[in-house]
C-alpha cells in the first residue's frame, strides 16, 4: 500500500485554510484530512468475480462564528479560498448551537504515542486472489459443503490529519488487512449459510486463509438439518464471542453521551447505579500498542486514556466529545470521533473483561438451554431496552450442544439481561469491542 501520509504537506494546506477561514471572519475553525486507500479482490467458485482499487484525500473544514457553526468537504483541486469563504458565509445563517465549540486548550494533546498502527507491507493484487481462492478452496474440501457465497482478501491503509486554530496540530496512520469467506451445506430447502473472517492492523498477523476456510466450513455443517424447540420462559440463552461482540456494542451504545443527551438510551438515569452484576467490568482504552481501534488522539485532538466504563457492575462514565460533554454539564473523556464535519462519542478499544469460567464449563453447568451462533433482525429499542431478536445456534443438552436450532426467536429486556449476563474466560482483544463467550439466564424463547 502506497498510503503514507505526506504529513507536512497536508498539515500545511490544513493550516492555510484555517488560516483563510479566520481571515473570512470565523472566530475559531479545525480543518481535518481524511486520507484513505484500499485494495481488495472478491472470487466466487474459483474464479474472480472483482478487483477493486481505491485512494482519496477528504478535506473537511469546521468554522464557529459566535455560537453559530458550519461545515464543509472537498476533494483535493478545490480553492482552499473559496472554501473558507463559503464555510463562513454558512456560519453566519445558521441557528445558534450553544454546545458546538472547539475542545478547550487545556485538554488538547501535547504529545501523543506510537501506537504501532501501520504496517507498510506491500500486498500485490495476486496475493490478495490467491489468499482468496485459497480460503474458498479450503471451505469447499469440507465434508457436506456445497457451494459458495464468495470468498475475499483484502488491505487498506487509512490516516487523520488535524489542525485547529487554537495550537493542535497532529496524524497518524493505520492499516487494515482482511480475509472472509462465506459457504452453504445441504441442498434445496435445507441450505444453510455460514462465514468465518480476520480482520487486522498486520499482515503477518492475519490468520492464515486455508484456516479461516476450513473453519468457516466446519462452522455450516454443524447447521444442517436445524430443528424448531418449544417455547420457554426461563431458558439460559449463551451467546457465541462473535455475537457477544455485537452485544457488548450494544452496551456502548447505551453508555454514548449522545444518546443520553438525546434521552434516547434506557441507561439515561443510571449514573452511578448496577447496571451490570457485581464483578463484571467493561473497559475501553485508546492507547493499546497495535490495537484494532486505537488511536494517539480523537477528532478534536484531546488524548484519551483507559478506562473503566462500568466498574465491578456500577455505570463510572459515558462516552464523551467535548460537545456532548458540555450539553451534559460534563468534560470530554477523548471519546470524539470525527466524521466528515461532525463529532460524535464512541467507544476505541471495547471490552467486557472476561471472568473466570472456561466456556465448556459454563456450558457443563447449565444443563439445558440455547447456544446462539446467529442473530436476526434489529429488535433491539434502545429507549425502552426491550430486545428481540431472530435466532439460530444449537440446543444445550445435558451440559452438551447436541442438535441444530433455527427459527426460534429470544427476547428480554436489555436492563434484565445486563444484570444475568456471565462472561466466559475465553476473551480475544484483536477486534475493536472484545468479549468472551456469555450466557444469559432467565430469557423467553419462541419458538413452535
């Protein structure tokens, strides 16, 4: 990937538009530069159905007059002049914003880490397709697979430049590598779907394409031949890491300071309250060496630093911009993440800390229930916390998975399922929100 961020001469083209904005009468302004490249091939049944390619530079300026506030985007070509102008002309119309303000100076960062987020590992078109075939290939030799969805490899490069008029001035770099694949069992009516996938920062990381295939095609013949389970209220429902993750993104959605600000997440009032059971934690840190979703410094430039977002069950802290966290009479916690022209809080490095149970174990112990490998639909109301989900997975027997389940659907209330949730010890942190596997008590099932 030839993605390296030509820092100087962004952070200079950066500065003189800030520059030309204060000139056209804005108060303050940061401008950001989004750099971006990728490459990724897509073959299906061994043959190459796509290549794609890509590399662009986003320009985003952000300008405050007063209380009033606007933003804009170019492409690189466009009149740096005529774009500050422009910005400005917008602030001036638009409605006050009380909350909409640069990050106060004294939280920006004076100097930020290596976090070791770019490897310049030159992947060539035909690594990617070999990579590719040979994860679907390995899918195939499985016993019971039948046929492909596709199979794919791809890298990408990415980087931030910031600069604002009050002294940041910042970039770094990331790269990202992948491989999936995606491949059916059984025939006619009784198909079923599965995938396995690696996403990392390294190349020499990524798990080995055969393997990801060969999983991926254990993974859909455990599914044939799914059988229907009776309806219960009390069932002990275990999510798969893979769908834990999804779970766990859940509880950061709950904890965003914009949902809170918006009465939008049923977490609003809980500040200081169990919301988990005792013992448990989740984490979010910016700062890990090589992690999936670190970062030296947010969209506004303040460093963020680990923290313990829920602390053994107890709501510590929401997810903050400096916006955000003014409309709640709050501080930012270097939660900003810069989207084009706006900002908005998000988790980095997600995780609900395992615990001390190996999963098997866990397993052992419940005795009967249902163990989820795929979830369905998005009934999940984040006001009221109501939860219904779509299922598929395996039934739990006799401490066991024994048979295939699908067309079942699980339901609960999110506050009642945070406060029966048990983690599992099986953790992986190489994706950005990591969880062990966690099972559930007291969920309804509906099934035939």
């Amino acid at each position: 990937m030839s993605a390296e961020i030509d820092s100087e001469n962004l952070l200079s083209r950066a500065s003189e538009l800030i520059d030309l904005a204060i000139k056209a009468g804005a108060d303050k302004a940061d401008a950001v530069v989004i750099r971006s490249s990728s490459r990724s091939v897509s073959v299906r049944l061994g043959k190459v159905e796509g290549t794609e390619a890509s590399e662009s530079d986003d320009f985003a300026l952000r300008v405050f007059v007063g209380n009033r506030v606007a933003s804009v985007s170019a492409n690189p070509g466009f009149d740096i002049k005529v774009l500050a102008e422009r910005a400005v002309s917008m602030a001036k119309v638009s409605p006050e914003d009380p909350y909409a303000c640069l990050a106060d100076e004294a939280n920006l960062a004076q100097t930020y880490p290596d976090l070791e987020l770019y490897d310049p590992t030159e992947v060539s078109t035909d690594q990617l397709r070999d990579a590719a075939l040979a994860a679907e290939q390995a899918a195939l030799d499985v016993q019971g697979v039948t046929n492909s969805s596709g199979a794919g490899a791809s890298a990408g490069a990415g980087g931030l430049v910031l600069v604002t008029s009050h002294g940041f001035s910042g970039s770094y770099m990331g790269s990202r590598f992948g491989h999936s694949v995606s491949v059916i069992a059984g025939e006619g009516t009784k198909m079923e779907r599965d995938y396995d996938f690696d996403s990392r920062l390294y190349y020499a990381d990524l798990d080995d394409a055969a393997l990801i295939g060969r999983r991926a095609g254990e993974r859909v013949v455990k599914r044939i031949n799914p059988r229907q389970v009776d309806t219960g209220s009390n069932v002990t429902v275990v999510f798969d890491p893979r769908i834990a993750r999804g779970f766990v993104g859940t509880i950061a959605g709950a904890i965003n300071g914009a949902s809170v600000a918006r009465k939008t997440s049923f977490l609003r009032d809980k500040m200081g309250q169990q919301v988990l059971k005792s013992g448990l934690h989740i984490t979010d840190d910016p700062l890990i060496v090589r992690g999936s979703s670190s970062r030296p410094f947010d969209g506004e430039g303040v460093s963020g630093e680990r923290m313990v977002m829920i602390e053994d069950g107890v709501l510590k802290h929401w997810f903050l911009s400096t916006s955000t966290g003014r409309e709640l009479g709050l501080q930012t916690n270097g939660r900003g993440v810069r989207g084009g022209t706006s900002v908005t809080p998000a988790s980095t490095n997600l995780a609900l800390e395992p615990g001390d149970i190996d999963p098997q174990d866990l397993i052992r112990q419940i005795g009967n229930g249902f163990y989820v490998t795929e979830l369905i639909g998005q009934g999940t109301n984040m006001i009221t916390g109501e939860y219904s989900r779509g299922a598929t997975g395996f039934w739990i027997e006799n401490g066991e998975l024994s048979f295939a389940v699908s067309e079942v659907t699980i339901a609960s209330n999110l506050k009642d399922m945070f406060m029966r949730l048990t983690p599992a010890n099986d953790i992986d942190r190489k994706f950005g929100v990591a969880s062990p596997t966690i099972a559930i008590e007291g969920m309804t099932l509906a099934g035939r």
